[in-house]
C-alpha cells in the first residue's frame, strides 16, 4: 500500500487506475488513508484531474457512489483522456484507444484486468452524450468501445457509431452492437437459436406491476405464454441488487412496498437446479468467437454470485470449480459449441463476457452478456491455485485478438 499511498499524495502523478485499486479492495484493505490523500491532493491541486478520477474510483468501492460519480464527472470536466502505459516493454506493443462512458464500475469495460503485466498501453478517453467528440484522439493501433449498455448510455451509444462510422483503425465491440445487450434486447437477438433458453424479458412500468399484483392485468397480458415464478429485478440493476423471484401475483405487492423504482424487467424464472438440488453458474468470455471459462460457482440459492456462494468457505466447491475449468474445452464447450456459435455470429462482439448455466436437459440458460463483466486474476493463489494458469489463457487470447485486430489494419495498408 506504501508505494500507492505515496503515488496518492504526489501532485499531478500519474493515473493509478481501477485494477491496482480494486485489488486492494478485493483483499479487503483499509482504503480510507487513500481517499484521504486523494481528496487532500484534489483540493490542493483542483486541476490535478488524475486525483479527481482515483479518488473517484476510490469512493466507488468503499460504496459511496453518489459522491463517487459527482467526482468523476468533475475528473471528466477537467480532462478528457487519461494513459496508463504498459507494464511490460516490447517492441510490438499495442497502443489501444478506450472509449469509456460516465459512470459506476459496471458502466465500461474493465479492461485493465485484462491486459495488465502486458505489452499493451492504453489510452482512455471518456466522452459524454452531450459533449463535444473531439476531432483529434490519440493514436493507436486498435480502437475499443467500453461503454456499457444502459438506458442512460443509449444516447452515447448511438452518438458513437456515426462518431466511429468509417473510422481509421480497426474497432473492438462496435457501439451499435453493445446497444443489443439490454436484457430484453439480449433476448430479441437469441430466443431462437437452438440449444439456447433465455426467457421472454419485458420492461415494464411500476404501474403495470401493480396491476399484474392487484388482478388488473393477467400475466398473459404481459407475457404471453408464460407463468410464475417469474423474476423481477429494476431497470439498471447489478449484481442481484433487488432481484427477487415472486411465486404468486400477491408477491408483487410486498414487493412494490420495498423497492421504489419506476421500471423494471420482468421474465419467467427457469428452475436450473442439478440433480443433486444444487445451482450452478459459469462466467464464459467469448474471445473472437472461442469460448474460455473464467468463473464457476456453486450454490443452494437460484441467485448465484461468486463473492455469495460460499467458495472460500468449501473445498469441495473449489475442487468441483478446478475440475471445471480444467476439462472445460473438452466439456461445458463442446457441448455448446453450436450455441456459442450461434451466439457469436448474432452479437457480433470480438470480446464478449456470457453469465450462463445449463438446464436439466442440457441447454444453456443464458442469464445476461455484454462487455462489462468483471474478469480478473485477483483470487488468492493459495485458496485458488488452479485459477491463475485458466486466466492466464483469458488474456493471452485478449491480447492476441488485439493483435489480429492492428495486423488487420497494417496489412491493408501495404
């Protein structure tokens, strides 16, 4: 922590970033003496704009989200693009060009996990919908959009792909396609392929929910075909943040009661318990089309997160997770293949995380995909000696798309 520590406090040093930050939060250190010299050094220094950003992110994971976006925004005012060089020195090291969004941690690709100890250096520029987009960015060899789908992103989204329409270098995750990753736009791209199930997903106003509740509306009013238990969670939503499953419409009530917001989505709940009465959830990136595993997890409940499903407290589940991971080509991959296939071709994403599990009849239940899953290698190696060799692969594969990607652009340039 001293060498940050003292990073924090020098003015005008350079960006430290999300990764090196995050870590430490993952390992559950004290970040207070961080903020603390980050907010010392922004008001001393109000142009210091590198402050402004880390001190952001430093708010952002003690949990203090409103002030931590209020500070971004002001780091974004001041400045526009920030660099992190590359962490390793190599003759063909690629210079990639970030297009990152306002916003919390799951607004934008973290990239920086990916390609950190890396060759390649990056330059983030943070646009907003309503600002100017420059004329001149930095150079680069590939270009990458972060931004994440959301109703609030939608307008910068749209704005992006006639900003980078016809642009000079090759583009990773062209904006037009990130905007298919809502939740019921995710399932009007992949109903339909075969050896898929994703449910029915509609948006719905707090109002027709008090009516399904209240017996004003049916459930066939709202989805056609389908039946309780059904999930329901709020527009904009992460990581299980009042996602609830209702078995009844009298479930709706108490559940208005607690949540205040005015949209959700709403779709019928899949039961994908295994045999043995236990759930279980994979994390796959789909790197150019090729699927890697980059998580797995097993728990008693429906509503599987990694941090909640008891891993570190059962070697068994770390076991069954190695187990995974080492015969997942030949495994959970080859029994998708023309799924995941078929999922590449529609989204058309050269980097693309999938949360999933598979059914009883070994289908696969797509839960959610888009481009702003968390995908690290910050596991203790001790508890989870297996996991950093299978990340290892993750990234070696991100950056070689990377590296496709700028040889793409030379070759037609000779």
């Amino acid at each position: 922590m001293n060498d940050l520590l003292l990073q924090a406090a020098t003015p005008h040093a350079p960006l430290i970033g999300v990764a090196p930050l995050m870590r430490r939060a993952f390992m559950h250190e004290d970040l207070a003496p961080l903020g603390e010299a980050l907010m010392a050094r922004a008001q001393a220094f109000p142009d210091d704009a590198h402050a402004w950003l880390d001190f952001s992110t430093v708010l952002q994971l003690k949990g203090e989200r409103e002030m931590a976006l209020a500070v971004q925004a002001q780091a974004i005012e001041l400045q526009q693009h920030y660099s992190l060089p590359a962490q390793q020195a190599s003759g063909n090291g690629l210079r990639v060009l970030v297009i990152n969004g306002p916003g919390d941690l799951m607004s934008n690709t973290p990239i920086e996990f990916l390609v950190e100890q890396s060759d390649v250096s990056l330059e983030l520029l943070y646009l907003t919908a309503d600002m100017a987009f420059p004329e001149l960015v930095p150079d680069h060899d590939v270009l990458l959009v972060g931004v994440a789908e959301s109703d609030a992103s939608q307008p910068l989204l749209a704005r992006l792909a006639a900003y980078l329409e016809g642009w000079p270098r090759p583009v990773i995750n062209p904006p037009q396609q990130i905007a298919h990753t809502s939740r019921d736009g995710l399932f009007a791209q992949l109903h339909d392929v075969p050896g898929v199930v994703m449910p029915r997903t509609v948006r719905l106003e707090r109002a027709q929910l008090a009516a399904l509740a209240n017996g004003e509306l049916t459930l066939g009013d709202l989805l056609p075909g389908d039946d309780f238990p059904l999930i329901v969670r709020p527009l904009g939503s992460h990581a299980g943040h009042d996602l609830e499953k209702m078995d009844k419409a009298s479930d709706l009530l108490a559940y208005l009661d607690r949540v205040d917001a005015e949209r959700f989505y709403m779709a019928r709940f899949v039961d994908y318990r295994s045999s043995d009465g236990q759930f279980r959830k994979y994390r796959i990136v789909l790197v150019d089309g090729l699927p890697y595993i980059c998580h797995f997890a097993v728990s008693s409940h429906w509503m599987i997160h990694y941090l909640n499903a008891g891993m570190d407290e059962s070697v068994a589940k770390r076991e069954e997770e190695a187990q995974v991971m080492a015969n997942f080509e030949q495994q959970f991959a080859q029994r998708h293949a023309e799924a995941l296939r078929a999922i590449d071709a529609r989204m058309a994403m050269p980097y693309l995380g999938i949360d999933c599990a598979e059914t009883p009849d070994g289908q696969l239940l797509v839960f959610e995909a888009d481009n702003a899953m968390i995908v690290h290698a910050m596991d203790a190696e001790q508890m989870y000696p297996y996991k950093r060799p299978v990340m290892q692969k993750v990234f070696e594969a991100f950056r070689a798309m990377l590296g496709r990607a700028a040889s793409s652009w030379q070759s037609d340039l000779a």
